[in-house]
C-alpha cells in the first residue's frame, strides 16, 4: 500500500477496496458518520495498538489493513521537506515557495491569504497521490510577534491581533476547503499553532523548553489568544498544537483548562489537539512537572491532548492505563478525534487517486501560475519606508547599477525557515540584472559582516562609478531563527559602515534594502541624506529578486505595509521574558506593539508608502450610538464605565462607516484602507486598536467608496482586567489615515 524508493508513486491509504476483508469492515464504509466509523476501529483495537495512533509516527496495523502514517508535515509558505511526512523526490524535485509569511501578512490582503493557502494545498494533495507526502500540515503559526527580538517572528504574521486572526482564517480556509458540496470533508489538514502565549525561543540562555510565561488574564484574552480562537470559529481549523512553555505555571500541554476548556469546550473544535515536538517528554524531562512518565502521558492526555509528536506517549500510555492513572476511555477520546480527522481527509476510503482531488499529479505543482502567485506575493507585501523621489527608477535611463550586500545576491536567505526545494530562484541580482546592466559586489562575504569579511573598497569603488546604487542589507537564519532570539535590533556585525561607506562614496542614488523577518533600528538611514529610499522586502520567497525588481523599476506601485512596529535600539534594555503588553509608567514600562507601547519608534505598525497619493473623505458615520439595555440593568440608574459584551443589548447593535478613498496621484496602485479605533480610558484599554481593513485598487484619479460595517460588542469592545470583554461607554474615536471621527456611545 505504500511505495519505497525515491519515484515512490503509490500513496498511503486504508480500506483498499481490492482487499474484500478489509473493505467489509465498519470503519471502511464511506456512507457511515465518521464518528460511528472511528469508533468501529477503536472497538478492533487492543490497549497496545491503541497507543500507537496516540503518535506522529503511526505504526502500521497490518490485521486490519491499515498503512504506517506520519502526521508531521509542514507547509508554512509552501510545501515544506521540515517534518517526516513529506520529502522531495525526481518526482516532485521542488514546490513553490512563497514569502515568509510576515511579508505576506504586510499586503493586507485577505484574499491573497486564501488564494495562497489553496495553491499549497493543490501542491500537498498532488504530492499525497504520488506518496510524497501526508494530509496534515502543521502550519499556520498565529502566534503575536509581540518583541522585536524574536527569531521566529518571521514565522508569524506580525503583532495585532486582527490581521493575524485574519490571516489564520484565509489560509487555513485555503489550505481546508475542499469544495460547497464537501460537507465536513477537507482537502488537507491544517493546524493553528503554537498555543498559548509562546514567543521567546532562546534569548540570554532562556529557553522555551522551560520558560513559564507569566500573563495577565486581560493580556491573554486580548492580545494571545484571539488569533487561536478565530482559527477555530471562524476558520474551523482541524487541528491547534499546544506550545513547548508553560503559562502561569502549568505547561500548556498539560492545562486541561486551555485544551479541553477553552479550545474544545468554548470554541468547540472540529478535530484533534496535538503536541509540538516531544513537548510531553520536555514538560516531564525539562520541566519536572510530574513525578513520573506515567503521570505526564496521563496528566497530558487527560487535560485534552489527542496526538503527541514524538514517542512520549506511545513508550508510557499503557503504564499510565495499569496503574490506574489513567482510563481506556480517555485513550480511546484521544484516538477518535485522531480517525475522525483522517476520515475528513478521505485516508479511509481507499485510493486518494480515485477520490476528490485525485487527478493532481506532479504537474500540478511549480505550475507557471502557482509561480507568479509567489511573486505578487512578494510585490504586494514590499514595504517603502522613504522615497525622497528616486524611486521609481527608470531603466531606459541608467546605464549601469552597482548591487552591493551580502543579500545582494541571495538565493536560500530569501525563503527563510521551514521551507521546501522551490521550483527555482530569482535572486536580487537577477531579477536587477534583467532589466539594467549591473556590476556586484557583496561588500560582506555574509550577513554575519564580521571586520574580516568586510570589503569596502570593491563595493564603494563600484557605488562611485555607478549611476543608481542598490544595497540589500539584512538577516538570514544565523541572526534570527527557531531556537535563536536576537540582543540586538542594530544592522548585523559591521553592516551599519558598509551602508554608510556606500552611501556616502555613491554618485547617484542611493538605495536600501532590508531582507529580514524580525524589524531592525535604521534610524541612520532614516535620515541620511545620502539614502534616497528604503524599503523592506522580508524573506521574500522563491521569486524575490523579480519582485523587488518589479517595485524599484514602478512595473509595480508598492502597498505593502508594516504588521510590526520597528522600535529603537534602546528597547533591548526591556527583557524579552516580561510578558505584560500594557505600560507601566510607575517603573518605565513602556509597553508593547502598537496598541500599548508608549515609547519612540523608528518605524510605526501600518507605515509605508506608495508611488501615488491616497485622500480619504468620510461620507458618513453615526455622531452618537445608543445601547438599549434591558430594564432593570444596573447602568440604567448607576454610572457605568463599561457594559458587558454579550446580552440583548448587543442584538443588531451595528453601524456603517462609508469612506471616499480617491488616488490623486498619476500611477495606479493599491491602497490599504486602517479603520483604527481610539477607545474611552477605561479597563487600560489600547491607545488604538485596528478594527477592520481594506484594499483597494484604483486608477490614478480614480475614487472607490469603502464601507466598514462595525458591530458595536465586537469592535468597539475591550478586555478588562478579569478577561470579560466590555463595550466602553464615551467617546470612541475613529481614525482613517489622518481623519478622525469621535462617536459618543452611550446607554
């Protein structure tokens, strides 16, 4: 059933219908529930057989024709070779490789989320059918990018809660949707990661293995968690993975609150909860945070973990059961929620090839369209942080170009971590050089940019001769990664004076480009008057350097805009272990992301320019809302800060916001439109928080209106101090750009 060798063509399956014993069992017929179909397997299955579908590496079970599975893929811009379940082959020799996705969430696009998570899903179910690869993918990770330093940030989609939660739901909506007549079917199977509170992987000898995040119940329900709880509501994820930290002192994997509770009780889960890798053994071997085995695998098991990446529980589930620890009963909850998800996949109705999606073949991945979807990608998502007017460029003009950096002519730097072989590369250069005549040199021999790998004299030699310069500065995974958090948000070694000595030595303009997931301090840069324009490209994909090309050269206008705020250097004195997202102006504390932090920034959330003009116009939106609450409610006769969100009062409380947005410029372009709030000072609320967004696409001159549909107990909420969410009662402001409009809620 399941082929070997490297043009492996045979996919895994069970039920194979050409085997009548094995189709003649209850969990083979198709037509039957899931739910009754799984629980005719547990019922076949002894103690020791049901312990190895508690596993990633799900051992084979040959009596009931049932194939060795690995549940750990992954696909967090593509189909990925990180995670045993999938691999290249002749076959298949690469998959598209989109932007990391912290580019991809700075395009503010939701429908590019979907159109990118559908074209992944399309390449893992072509690479299933040719037993390349498995049905559930361990990807997105939503986690909030809440420090700068974090090294995978890059992973993420940046530091507010709603364009993240956004972000979930598109991709996984693309990576799941298998169709309007699929029912409860899925094309592949997504998993929301890595719950809860998780963000600092080694920073300063603290590591996540042990690391107890300590936060405010209001942090957690504002700022954490509403990213997982859209995943699951809204995005009907199949699966979420409990983080390797604890929260409050208990490992998340191991808080029957967080699992059971709150992800299957509150936001009822459709599917499986799994553990991130050996994340049962760490709580056990790490943290000590049971006396024995035994009582991590049942303590893990019991507070709602269903799948353990790793061999944890496979090697101490039955010890737990005899001993009492224990029942069969949870083991057999924990497996079902594992089958039901692989009958949604369709892994248990025979041959994927004959099955929906079953035409998907090898030709259907690194397609020209999947391509150049990586590379509008890249365009949408490019940042312009300053353009004093050298941009565009215009490439009948320049005779030659200097391409100067150590990303200058980066290749494997630009797809970031957890990535697969890309279909090929356009690197800087390349995509540079296809449209001008370019002299290179890399100015660094890597972005380590150590004094000894520092070559001025080359690269300041070509910025002199050269009528247009182009740095490309950055990071790579040596400066940020898993397992690896920054001390320093300054440029990398001695990249500060390889950009100053260009800058200054360059006859015509001068051009800088930052590749990095995490944001760096580049105030120098900010206000040189010899940097002519900079801009921030993240890790941009497979397809890189033509989309950078594309967005020097104007073929494409920018819209990119910041998901994360780029703070000053003087940050770092704050530690990255204090979890608390809100100020502290007793002790300095300035706060963290957008909403909270207090402090100076080098670069803001949502900044970034285009090659046209945007004017907003407000066209109509309530002056004054009034909430009607039920007789007898006490903020009818006292005087309320606040009412709960939830209740009749809530009940059709909405109202429109009709915006006018006109390019006035000369260049068509898109735009994002914020709808920012600034709430009452109540309950320390955020100074503002992002309601709603928009993109919008126009021709120069031409006007688009923008509605915003803003329902009063979800928007213009807040979390209080005890987690409740609260309608704030005052005066809410409303911010478009730089219009502001004050709406007076009431009672």
């Amino acid at each position: 059933m399941s082929g070997g060798g490297c043009n492996a063509q045979t996919p895994v399956f069970a039920c194979d219908a050409s085997n009548a014993t094995v189709a003649a069992y209850g969990f083979c017929n198709r037509t039957a529930p899931a739910a009754a179909r799984a629980a005719d397997l547990a019922s076949r299955l002894t103690l020791a057989e049901k312990v190895g579908f508690l596993v990633d590496k799900q051992a084979a079970l040959p009596r009931l024709g049932i194939p060795a599975y690995e549940w750990w893929s992954e696909a967090l811009h593509g189909v990925s070779y990180v995670g045993p379940g999938t691999r290249f082959s002749p076959l298949v020799p690469g998959a598209t490789s989109f932007p990391q996705p912290i580019l991809t969430a700075a395009s503010f696009n939701v429908t590019l989320f979907r159109a990118i998570g559908e074209v992944v899903s399309n390449e893992a179910r072509a690479m299933h059918n040719v037993g390349l690869a498995g049905l559930t993918f361990w990807s997105p990770n939503i986690n909030i990018f809440r420090d700068p330093r974090w090294g995978r940030g890059q992973e993420t989609p940046g530091e507010d809660p709603l364009l993240t939660s956004k972000y979930a739901v598109g991709y996984v909506t693309g990576l799941q949707d298998a169709g309007a007549d699929a029912g409860d079917s899925l094309k592949v199977a997504a998993c929301c990661k890595h719950y809860t509170a998780y963000d600092v992987d080694n920073w300063k000898g603290v590591e996540r293995y042990t690391f107890d995040a300590v936060v405010s119940q209001q942090d957690l329900d504002d700022t954490f968690q509403p990213p997982f709880k859209s995943c699951v509501v809204d995005g009907n994820v199949a699966s979420v993975m409990c983080s390797y930290n604890q929260v409050n002192g208990t490992p998340t994997c191991a808080d029957k609150d967080l699992l059971s509770g709150v992800i299957r009780g509150d936001w009822k889960l459709n599917g499986y909860i799994s553990s991130d890798c050996d994340s049962v053994d760490v709580l056990y071997n790490n943290q000590h945070y049971t006396k024995t085995p035994e009582d991590a695998a049942a303590i893990s098991i019991k507070a709602g973990l269903d799948l353990n990446c790793g061999s944890f529980l496979a090697q101490h589930t039955v010890a737990a059961v005899q001993a009492g620890k224990l029942s069969e009963s949870d083991v057999d909850r924990a497996i079902t929620n594992n089958f039901i998800t692989l009958m949604r996949l369709g892994f248990f109705d025979g041959d994927p090839r004959k099955l929906p999606f079953g035409s998907l073949g090898p030709s259907d991945v690194c397609t020209s369209s999947n391509q150049e979807l990586a590379r509008e990608a890249a365009r949408q998502g490019i940042v312009l942080l300053k353009n004093n007017g050298a941009l565009p460029l215009s490439a009948k003009s320049i005779k030659s170009m200097a391409v100067i950096g150590p990303n200058a002519n980066a290749s494997f730097t630009m797809i970031g971590n957890y990535e697969g072989t890309p279909c090929q590369y356009t690197t800087p250069l390349q995509g540079l050089g296809a449209n001008v005549g370019t002299v290179y040199q890399p100015g660094c021999t890597n972005v380590g940019c150590s004094g000894n790998s520092l070559q001025l004299d080359a690269a300041t030699k070509a910025a002199a001769s050269a009528d247009v310069t182009v740095l490309i500065v950055g990071a790579d995974q040596s400066i940020e990664r898993e397992s690896f958090d920054r001390t320093s948000l300054l440029l990398p070694g001695q990249q500060t004076q390889l950009v100053s000595a260009v800058a200054n030595a360059s006859s015509g303009p001068c051009i800088l480009v930052i590749m990095s997931g995490g944001p760096f301090d580049i105030s120098f840069a900010k206000s040189s008057d010899k940097i002519a324009a900079i801009l921030w490209v993240g890790y941009p994909g497979e397809a890189g350097g033509g989309a950078i090309a594309d967005v020097l050269f104007g073929y494409h206008n920018p819209s990119g805009r910041l998901p994360v705020t780029w703070y000053p250097e003087s940050f770092t004195k704050i530690p990255m272990t204090d979890m608390r997202m809100r100020p502290d102006p007793a002790t300095g504390y300035p706060g963290r992301t957008y909403r909270f932090y207090t402090g100076d920034t080098v670069y803001a959330f949502g900044d970034g320019l285009s090659y046209t003009s945007f004017t907003h116009h407000l066209v109509s939106a309530p002056t004054h809302v009034a909430m009607k609450l039920a007789e007898g409610h006490t903020c009818l006769t006292e005087h309320c800060l606040s009412v709960e969100a939830q209740g009749g009062h809530c009940e059709n409380m909405a109202f429109d916001v009709h915006l006018r947005v006109r390019n006035a410029g000369k260049m068509a372009g898109g735009h994002t439109v914020f709808l920012f709030s600034s709430p009452p000072p109540v309950h320390n609320a955020p100074a503002k928080h992002l309601l709603a967004f928009e993109k919008v696409s126009l021709e120069p001159r031409q006007a688009g209106v923008v509605a915003f549909k803003v329902d009063v107990c979800r928007d213009l909420s807040v979390v209080d101090e005890l987690g409740n969410r609260k309608v704030a009662l005052g005066s809410h402001t409303l911010h478009v750009g730089d219009l502001k409009h004050t709406i007076d809620l009431r009672v």
